[in-house]
C-alpha cells in the first residue's frame, strides 16, 4: 500500500499542508493585527485599536507618489513585456528556424541572471549611452526581466492550440494579421491576463534593479526599505502593506474568475 494513501499518511499531509498554510499566512495576519495597533511599537500586547496609521498613509504624499511611480512603471512594462511575450511565443511555437534553442535560451536568460549583477550591468550601460536614469530606465529594465516570466505563461496555451484552427482560416483568405486576431488571441486571452498579473506584480514588488537605475525618482519598494530605517514610520508602512496585499488579492481572485469563464465560453472554438 502507498503510505500516501494510508491513514496516518493522509493525516500527515494534512499537517504538513496546514503547517504550509500558517507558514505562509502567518506573518500576513500579524501585520493586519498590527495595522490596528494603537502604538508605534509593533508588539504585543496591544495597546488598542486605532486607524490612525492608515489615515497617516492616505496623507503621506511622499508614499503616495511613490505608489504612484510604481503603478506607472509597472503598468508600462508589463503591457510592453506581454507584447514582446506573445511576439516570442509565436516564433518559437509556430515558426521553424535555425537557432532556435539558443534563441530560447536567451530570452529566458534574465532567470537565471541575478538581479544585482543584471542591476549592475544596467547602470553601466545607461551611463555608457548617457541616458538619464529615472523612470524610463527602470520600465527598461523591468521589461527585460519580465518577458522571460510572459513567454513561459503563454508558450503552453500556444502549444495547446490546434494549428489547424489557424490553418483553416489560412485556407478561407484570412491574412495572419486576421487570423491571430480572430482565432489566436481569443484562445490565448487567458494566459495573456495571467502573464500580464504576474509581470505586473514582479515589476511592481522589484527592489534590486530599480535601486540602480531609479535615479532621483522613488518606487514603492525603495520607499518601503528607506522607511524602515525610521522606527516611527514602521505603523504606517505596516498599514499601507495591508492595503498592497488586499488589492492584490482582490485583483488575483478577479483575474482568476475572469480566466476560468473566459476559458469556457473560448472552449468552444477548439475542436473536441
């Protein structure tokens, strides 16, 4: 018998996995507590219950605009990042050419890179080109990190799409432009709303390449690790962590709904 499927095996997954649950969740819930702490000591016990810290976010302009700068850059980024994603896709699912595994190999390379030396590099060649740094270097340089994140989302739904749906339409005098307009894109809609989540939150939460090539401006993650040097801004920074975690929780269930239906009413255009 497989010890998995034993009882005391199935108990002990069930551990295991609610070990995994409070591991992970844990420190979410202890900063929910703590955003209503009336107190600038994060500790217990409480000294009561206050929105204090959160009304102190809503007016901090300085960690508005730097929600602001990562909201903008993220969301150039990731639509760039999606763009060139899907264009990469194409080419190494349905387009036969030399060099092709090399070519993959590169355009996944920013996985493996790390961040500082990648960060590093960055810097050097914007002043090498005298390029100013501020926002426009970091979109840069998000989008080259996040494709690799894009074409590994949507390079599977590609492959599961029959060719022949796009072939018969090659029959019928659709151009390609038509035909992945009205054929492709409907089916790979879904992994194209996943990809762009997850290269929006990578962009959003990146830390390591923005520091190098940020300039004068401020994102949000370096706003964060600069208030953090501050004991009396740690409140807040809880508080407006909370709200980050609860839009994108809202935003990643929203999304997901949205996939699964989009996914049913696409189902249909695949043959059975």
């Amino acid at each position: 018998m497989d010890v998995a499927l034993s009882k005391n095996g199935a108990r002990l997954m069930r551990v295991f996995f609610a070990l995994v649950v409070v591991f992970l969740y844990a420190p979410i819930v202890i900063l929910l507590i703590f955003s209503f702490n009336n107190s600038d000591v994060p500790a217990f016990p409480l000294s009561g219950f206050t929105f204090h810290w959160y009304y102190e976010f809503a007016t901090n302009s300085d960690l508005r605009n730097a929600l602001q700068t990562s909201a903008i850059v993220a969301s150039l980024s990731s639509v760039v990042a999606v763009a060139l994603g899907i264009l990469a896709s194409i080419a190494l699912v349905r387009r036969r050419f030399r060099g092709k595994a090399p070519v993959s190999a590169l355009l996944l390379s920013p996985l493996v890179i790390p961040l500082v030396v990648f960060g590093t590099s960055l810097l050097l060649l914007f002043h090498a080109v005298h390029m100013q740094l501020g926002v426009t270097t970091v979109v840069i340089g998000h989008i080259v990190i996040t494709v690799p994140y894009t074409i590994l989302v949507i390079m599977p739904r590609l492959q599961q799409i029959d060719v022949s749906l796009e072939e018969a339409a090659y029959d019928l005098g659709a151009s390609r432009l038509r035909t992945f307009r009205s054929i492709t894109f409907p089916l790979i809609l879904p992994a194209i709303v996943s990809a762009f989540l997850i290269a929006f939150t990578t962009s959003f939460d990146e830390y390591a390449v923005a520091s190098f090539v940020v300039g004068s401006s401020t994102t949000f993650p370096i706003y964060l690790y600069s208030a953090l040097r501050f004991p009396n801004q740690l409140p807040q920074v809880i508080a407006v962590a909370v709200v980050v975690i609860a839009v994108s929780l809202a935003v990643v269930v929203a999304a997901e709904v949205g996939r699964r239906v989009a996914e049913r009413r696409l189902g249909d255009l695949e043959p059975g």
